[in-house]
C-alpha cells in the first residue's frame, strides 16, 4: 500500500482534486504572498531585536558570555515536534539554510520528530531552499474534513511528502555530507498498535497512566526508533537512557520513516513493516521525544541549537498536563533554546502561533486558515536574520539568559 502511495501516488480521488486546486490558488497568490513578507520585514525590523528570547544551558552561557561562541561549535540542531506551529520556525530555517553557517567545520547532526523531521528533511536536498518552501506551501494547502479517516489523514500527508523530496534526489539527501539527519519514531506495542480507535483509545489510555507513574514505563508501550543518514548511528543512540533502536535510512525507507514520524495516533494511520527495521506499526515520534529530551551534542564543547515555539520544553507528548515534568539537566546542559517573545506572537493572526485546533476553528472556511499561516510564514521570515545578527555583532552576550 505505502510503495504504490508514494511511487504512483495514488492517494483518494477527492484529496488530490482539492490539492490540486489549493497549489493553484497558492501559485496564483505568490506574488500577494511575497507582498506580505515585504511588509513583515519592514514592520519587524530587525534592528530593534526584540522578537526572539535567547536562552542557554549552563555550558553554553558560560561560553557566550566570555565572548567565545559561534556557530561552527553547533553540532546539533534540532527541531521539535508541534504540527503545524513548526511555521514559525521556518524564518530561522531558511537563514541558516541560506547562511550555510552550520556543518562547515564537521556534519552537523538535524535531529527531529514529527513535523520537525519534516523540517529538516528539506535540508538534505539538492536544492534545500527551493524544497523546504515547498513544503511550507504543501503543507498549508493540505485539507482537512470533519469525516476524514486516519487513512484519507494519511493519504493527504504522503501527497505532502511527494511535493517536497524528489525521489531522484532521496540518494543526494542519504550522501550529504554538510547535514546528517535523525527522524524520531516508535514501534507501537500492544493496544496502541491497533487500527481499531476504541482499542487505540486504551492503549493511550494505559499509556498515560504508565507515564504519569514514570517516563520509563513508556517503553512498553511505544519503542524509541531512530532512522538516521549517515555511515554510523548518532552518538546520542548509544548514550545511557537511550533505550530503544536505530535503523539506517535508505531510498526505500526514507519517506515511510518521515510520514510515520507524524503518525499521530488516532489521527493518522501508523506505519506498517518498515524496510531495514523490526516488523510493527510506527507511529508518531512526538509519543515520547515531543521537545528535546537527549543531549544530542555529545561532541566536547559541542552546542545543540534549538529553536522553540515556547518558552516550555516538555518531554513526551503525554507529558503536557504533568508541569512537574521536565527534561533531565543533562539534556540541556549544552543547549541554546531561541524561541520568539510574546512581543512577537500577539502580533500574529490571532495572536498565537498556529496549532491543530486551527484545522477545526477554520473547518468551514480552510481558506482563511491558509491565509493565517501563510501571515505567520511572512512576518517570521525576519527571525533567522535577527539571531544570526545577534551572533554576528557579539549583541548575544547581552540578551542571552539562563535555560532553567
């Protein structure tokens, strides 16, 4: 079923008739949308400096208040999960994609889950930029009905997926030698592997109770799977506390382990059998790694950029109601967390960043859902500039704060 999606892709009749009228209106409005931009980036002028909160584990602080960071001691950039609001990290993308400033020295390491791994999936092309807008114009346009299946869910993100990696340039992304990608997954176990939603319903169930007691009992439940580029595994799969698996990408797995990377469970319909890794159904990766929970730059000295949708890091997806919950401080020790100030989001169409709840706000009027997303593409555009000038002019040292 998944080879004759993505190789034909033959996804349902009315999904890709819609689609198909949404990349028309998109191509016919780009000249509305680079308009808007215009006007974002005069109105957030970069000068002023106050659309980003800038804030930085222990390791890190340290280095940037003596004045001796930069960019090449990235080692790791990673970008979370969230769906759709990964939109307003797509200004801070597309500057260091533009800038090149990360993986000059040494490969630097994109680790995400769920729609960050989407994110940094268009790093590895052959033409990033042009890839990576793609995505942001696929996935605005994307439809959502109230009587959408997991299965019609899933056939819309393959059909997402399709518009932004050409298949004949999957073995330029697998052979990358500036940028080595890390797509988190897990291998459902038990109930939540079922396709039936009342039975998937008590797995979540079961799932909550189990990470309510302890984040550890988590792995009965949904197994860690990382799927990576690359000659070797990335360091942190070998780190203690890791616990789970890694599988090496290919061209037959490549877009299998990104669409079961966003594999929400009871949303989107998991993943089944996926070349190179243990048989099963995988789903999304956010289950347990939603933001940051490994310390992905193990290198001495090597610093994990980060840019967020908030000031909260919350490690599983299960953990958002826990307020207790928290990384460990080892995570964040060498981590530098960029986020956007509230500044900066209550000037956004609605004035918040976008979210899943938007799909059903806007059920009857998807149109202006789009055009929402597309005003927070535009007016995040500056964000990338900003930090990178921060950093440039040595201003970081006096904006930086500590990372609790």
């Amino acid at each position: 079923m998944l080879r004759k999606l993505f190789s034909a892709r033959n996804t349902q009749q009315t999904i890709s008739t819609v689609l198909s009228a949404f990349v028309c209106t998109l191509q016919k409005g780009a000249d509305c949308v680079k308009a808007i931009s215009a006007a974002s980036n005069r109105s957030l002028d970069i000068t002023s400096m106050n659309h980003l909160h800038i804030k930085a584990g222990p390791e890190v602080y340290e280095l940037i208040k003596d004045g001796g960071f930069n960019l090449d001691m990235v080692a790791a950039y990673f970008a979370p999960a969230g769906g759709p609001r990964w939109l307003v990290a797509s200004g801070f993308d597309l500057a260091l994609l533009k800038s090149q400033l990360l993986g000059r020295r040494q490969a630097a390491l994109l680790v995400g889950s769920s729609a960050g791994a989407w994110r940094l999936a268009a790093w590895l092309q052959p033409e990033a930029e042009t890839s990576y807008h793609r995505l942001i114009d696929a996935y605005i346009a994307m439809p959502y009905h109230h009587k959408d299946t997991p299965r019609l869910v899933f056939d819309a993100l393959g059909d997402v997926i399709n518009a932004y990696l050409s298949e004949d340039a999957l073995s330029f992304a697998l052979a990358n030698k500036q940028y080595r990608l890390a797509v988190i997954t897990v291998r459902a176990k038990h109930l939540l592997a079922s396709d039936i939603k009342l039975i998937q319903w008590t797995g979540i169930g079961l799932c909550f109770l189990a990470n309510w007691l302890d984040r550890s009992y988590l792995d009965g439940f949904a197994e860690r799977t990382v799927f990576y580029t690359g000659a070797k595994p990335p360091d942190f799969c070998f780190a203690r506390g890791f616990r789970g698996r890694f599988v090496a990408l290919s061209e037959i797995n490549f877009r299998h382990a990104l669409l079961a990377s966003a594999a929400i469970p009871l949303v989107v319909a998991g993943v089944r059998d996926i070349f190179g890794a243990p048989t099963g159904v995988y789903r999304d990766g956010g289950l347990v790694d939603y933001h940051l929970t490994h310390r992905f730059a193990t290198q001495k000295a090597g610093v994990t950029l980060f840019f967020h949708h908030q000031e909260r890091i919350i490690p599983g997806w299960l953990d958002k109601r826990l307020t207790r919950r928290k990384p460990a401080a080892r995570s964040l020790n060498n981590v530098l967390m960029v986020y956007p100030t509230n500044e900066f989001v209550t000037r956004l169409p609605d004035e918040r960043i976008p979210d899943r709840i938007d799909y059903l706000t806007y059920i009857n009027d998807p149109r202006q859902r789009m055009t929402n997303w597309r005003q927070v593409v535009a007016r995040a555009a500056p964000l990338g500039e900003e930090f990178l000038e921060l950093v440039a002019s040595g201003k970081i040292r006096n904006v930086v704060e500590k990372l609790d």
